[in-house]
C-alpha cells in the first residue's frame, strides 16, 4: 500500500512540475476553441485573446499607465500566422518570427531608400552603395540578435464551410530601445570615406531607428 502511495505521489509530483515549467516560460497559457476568422480580430476577455495579439500600441499604452518596470525601455513587435495542425505549432511561431523580420527589414529598406535612393537592386555600382549595404547589414543583423521571444497565443479555427480545422498562432518579441538608439554605420564609419558621404549614411541611420521605434 504505502509503494502504491508513493507511485502516486511521484506522478502527481511530474505533473506538477511540468505544468508550472510552461507557466514560467509563456505568461500567457494557449487555449483552444472553435471561433470564427472574424472573432480573432477585436480583443474580446471572453476569448482569451491577449491585448497585444489584437491591438500592440494599445498594449504598449497599458504597460506604460500600469507604470510596469522598464515598460518604456523595449519596444514590442507581434505578427501572426497560421498552419494545418496542432503539431505544426512550433512552426507557426517561427513563421510569425519570420513575418516580424520581414516588417524590420522593410523599415529600414524604406528609411535608406527614402534618405539615400540607393539601396535598390542595380545601383550597385554608383558611389557608397557598398557601404550603404553594410550598413543596412549591419543595422538588421543587430536588430534580429536583439529579439527576444515574450509570449505565444493560438487559436484553433473552425471554417464552418469546410469543417476543416486550422490554428492560428500569435507571437510577441521585445528589443532594447537602447539597441536600436546604438545602432552604428558598419564600415561606412570609415575614415577613407569622405565626410559629406558618411552624414548622408548617418543621415539614413537615424531615419531607420526613428521608424523602427514608432512602428
């Protein structure tokens, strides 16, 4: 009697301890429930459906009336996607990751772009064209180091018309605003570079960490 005890005990003791390890890595647990598309636009407390996964600026907006440490140190960026079956999930969320890259990188295309008119596929050979690409490499590396994963949220999705089911999944990432204020020139900080050239680039850079700040 007292074996079986123990046997039991020592698995409610798992169960315990596994159940507390996925509430410490995401803040917010998955749910699963038959919703149409529509429904997970709007933020609805029924749904469970976290602020930042509906509405980011007014998340952001919560975290700085609720006064939470450091909530004006980071910015925050989300994206969604979607897959077939549960077991995809994990994929899901690398894809939402994607999603949020490619929003980064195409802030800071259009910022040198609009600055400088040189970041575009054949211009290649015009004057510190290598060194505006470096830059803008150098500038995106740094910032995708820099994300780190907040929270996950999905959502099983019923297609009544089809009576197919699929997930969508939700992620939020962080970064230091300190990391993108730091952002520097790569090689065009260059001294061979002639001044004019380099506040150009300079110029460019701090049109990028503005735009990456209020995205």
């Amino acid at each position: 009697m007292t074996n079986k005890l123990f046997l039991c005990f020592c698995v409610l003791f798992v169960f315990a301890c596994s159940g507390t390890g996925e509430k410490k890595r995401f803040t917010t647990m998955s749910t699963s429930r038959d919703i149409k598309y529509d429904e997970i636009a709007q933020h609805d407390p029924k749904l469970d459906v976290p602020l930042w996964a509906s509405d980011l600026k007014a998340y952001n907006k919560e975290l700085l009336e609720k006064k939470t440490p450091d909530a004006d140190k980071f910015k925050y960026y989300s994206a969604q996607s979607s897959v077939a079956t549960m077991g995809s999930l994990e994929t899901c969320y690398k894809m939402a990751l994607m999603n949020i890259k490619g929003n980064i990188s195409g802030l800071i295309n259009e910022a040198f772009t609009a600055e400088l008119g040189m970041t575009r596929e054949g211009d290649s050979e015009k004057p510190m064209a290598g060194y505006v690409k470096d830059t803008m490499a150098s500038v995106t590396k740094n910032i995708f180091s820099g994300l780190d994963r907040d929270d996950v949220f999905y959502k099983e999705i019923m297609d009544s018309s089809t009576d197919t089911v699929s997930y969508q999944c939700f992620v939020l990432y962080s970064i230091k605003k300190t990391t993108i204020e730091n952002l520097k020139l790569g090689r065009a900080n260059d001294n061979n570079i002639p001044k004019e050239a380099k506040e150009n680039i300079e110029r460019a850079l701090e049109s990028a960490r503005d735009m990456l700040i209020k995205a």
